[in-house]
C-alpha cells in the first residue's frame, strides 16, 4: 500500500485510531520520507520556512503529533524549548533515542485530543504537523483544534498541517483504482467524505479554513508545501539532480500560498495566531 493510501473498512474494522495509526507508523519510515524523497525534502524545506518565519527563535514550542522528531529535534538544535508529544509508541522511542543528551527537549507521549497535563497559555507556539491528517470524528477534530489553542500563548503562532483530498486522490488513485478511491473519499454527490476507522482523511482547502471560523485565532496564511511532486516524482523519467533542488524548492516557495495552486498540493500549512 502507498503511504498515503486509504485503509478499508473491512481491514480495519473494529479498530481504534491509535491501533490504526499505530499499526501504519510501526511499518512505515516517515523519517525517510522526510530525508530520501524529493517530496518529503520539499515538505520538510517548506514547513521549517513556515516555523522560521511565524516562531521566534528562543521560543518555548510544543509539537503535537511530533513522530520519530524530525522537526522538534532540529528545533531543539536551534536552541529553542521544545516539547514533543507523539501518540504512537514505536515513533516516540525513535524521537528519545534520537534526542539522548539534548538539552531544550522533552517528549511525553499523548494525544491530540487531550493536553490536559500542560496548563493554558504555556507556550509561544504550537505546532500539529500531523495529527488532523488521522482525525476523522468531528469531535476530535474540534478537541484538537481547542486543546492546541488552549495551550498557547495569545499572540502565538499555531502551525496545523493537513492534507488536501485532491492531492489524495492525484496521488493515490491514478493505478487503476480511481473507483475504489472516489468511493473512500467522496459522497455519491462529490461531498468530500470522512469516515470511522479511517487511515488519512482529506480536506477540501475552504473547509479545513471553516473549522476555525469560531475559534479564538486570526488566520494567517495556509500554504502547499509539497505541491504535485508526490505523484509526479513517480514516474520513471522523473528527476531533480541536487544542482537544481535548491533553485526548485526556492521556485516552489515563492508560489507555496497562491490560492489556486492549494487543492492540488498534498501536504498543506494552516497557520494562524491565538486571540
């Protein structure tokens, strides 16, 4: 199954969201995704641009959703305080092991869902790099979306990544399967679909934006930060040699917040800023 392939019902039927997640984390290398793809180098080059720009540089951050520790580490080296929280066990091992003898970090391992052992307003920014991409129920999704505001500081920054349900289906549907995943995604009427027991659930941009149209935050900005290259870099003729990955990813930023350009990317930035 590609990384980014839906699971189906019947294969996880009766299964929680952490047994879920948990399960495609345990045989998946997210931090090779990050390191050896084009993509994920573009998707990691991006999202750091974003911190920089939004997140001083002697901030105190918490990660939500913080994986094997791809970006609270290279934070934490950075000199900024960072918290790292991670749900799935097997990642946050990785992320201990990876950050033995470092100083300005400290992982726990927790859900999105519920922040409840950090007390409000206690730090300058937030960062949710993954977990709305597994997040199907509206009220977890909302719990999420509260707890991380909850916990920073008015006029900090919040980065949520979130994936587009148009760069799913580009990605993972142009195999001869196109059917099965219109039927995963989308209702019988082209309404983008969110289901239990689901592996990546997908957004129409404006309606990741309309989940925060009554919280406590002002928007900043939302942002691609892979565009099409996932499914592009696919194809056996496909190649950025490292001579023209700089100018490229430099290309790339300069375009990564034109709206028209949004629904096709897969990976995407909300960024906004506590009231």
């Amino acid at each position: 199954m590609n990384d980014r392939e839906q699971a189906s019902d019947g294969g996880t039927a009766m299964r929680t969201r952490k047994e879920i997640v948990s399960g495609f984390y345990g045989q998946s290398d997210e931090d090779g995704r990050l390191l050896k793809t084009r993509h994920g180098q573009l998707e990691y080059l991006t999202t750091m641009h974003f911190i920089h720009r939004y997140v001083n540089e002697r901030s105190n951050v918490l990660e939500v959703g913080a994986g094997t520790g791809r970006y609270s580490i290279a934070l934490a080296r950075e000199g900024m305080d960072v918290t790292a929280v991670e749900l799935v066990e097997s990642n946050l091992a990785i992320l201990r092991e990876n950050s033995r003898g470092m100083d300005h970090i400290r992982s726990y391992q927790g859900d999105a869902t519920d922040l409840g052992r950090f007390a409000g307003d206690s730090f300058d920014a937030t960062l949710v790099l993954g977990p709305m991409y597994h997040l199907y129920e509206p009220d977890e999704v909302n719990r999420a979306i509260d707890e991380a505001i909850r916990v920073t500081r008015p006029g900090g920054a919040i980065l949520f990544a979130f994936i587009s349900v148009f760069g799913i289906m580009y990605a993972n549907y142009l195999r001869g399967n196109w059917a099965f995943g219109q039927a995963e995604n989308f209702t019988d009427d082209y309404r983008v679909r969110h289901f239990s027991e689901q592996l990546f659930t997908g957004y129409d941009v404006a309606e990741f934006e309309r989940l925060f149209a009554d919280k406590p935050v002002e928007w900043i900005t939302t942002a691609g930060t892979d565009g099409l290259l996932e499914p592009i870099e696919e194809r056996p003729d496909f190649s950025i040699p490292d001579e023209d990955f700089d100018a490229f990813a430099a290309w790339y930023l300069a375009f990564a917040e034109k709206r028209e350009l949004l629904g096709n990317t897969n990976h995407l930035l909300y960024i906004c800023r506590k009231r």
